[in-house]
C-alpha cells in the first residue's frame, strides 16, 4: 500500500495517471513482494481512490516449478480473484499479467493477457 500512496504522490507531482497492474503474491513466498489475496481484498477501495493511479489489473509470478502444469493453481487463483473484485468493485480489471516463457501456455488458458517471455525470445540471462 505504501507504494502505492508513493506512486500516486509522484504521478500527482508530475501530472499523470499511470496504469499499473498490482502484484499478488499468492504463494506467500518471501522473495516476492505485493499483496496476499487477503491483503489486496481488503485494500482495493482504499487503491482505487487514489487520484492517480488507474489499476488496470493484476500479476502474479508463481514458484519456480519443474512443470508448467503445476503453476495452473496459482494462475487460476489470481484469475478468480480478480473476477470477484471486478464483481464487489465494479471495475474491468482487464488485464492479467502472469505467466513467463516455461509456463505462458497454461497462464494463456487461464486468462493471461499479458505473458513475459523474454528468455523464450532472447535465451536465457547471462550469469554474472
């Protein structure tokens, strides 16, 4: 939420209106960031009177697992969650950024309209 309120304070400052896509963090890791489903239920009309910020949608990045079949749940999840707060907000709530090079295919059949597949385009990242 602090992020947000900074981010709204700078695009008030500047005088835009940024969308932006808030992040959930389904699986509770702590190397992510953003908000548990928990968390973003209970802010989302605080977010959504912010002047300057126009909540386009939502992102997940699920845990690094072997099969892209395993990340379905999460995938499925954050596309249930936005259908209820699309549903108690009134809303769109268009887009749903998930789903990366091993796993944009399932993402895509659970609603993705965003998929990052940098790696499956570029290779994968140089270690440093």
């Amino acid at each position: 939420m602090r992020l947000a309120e900074a981010v709204d304070r700078v695009a008030g400052e500047l005088g835009l209106r940024p969308r932006v896509y808030l992040q959930v963090n389904l699986a509770g890791e702590t190397t992510k960031g953003g908000f548990s489903a928990d968390g973003l239920r209970g802010e989302i009309e605080r977010i959504l009177r912010l002047a300057h910020l126009e909540v386009a949608g939502f992102m997940c990045m699920p845990p690094p697992l072997p099969a892209a079949e395993e990340v379905r749940p999460w995938f499925r999840d954050l596309r249930l969650l936005r259908d209820e707060l699309r549903d108690r907000t009134g809303r769109p709530f268009s887009g749903l950024s998930m789903g990366m090079s091993h796993d944009f295919e399932v993402a895509i059949e659970e609603g993705a309209t965003i998929v990052r597949i940098g790696s499956a385009i570029f290779g994968p990242r140089p270690t440093v």
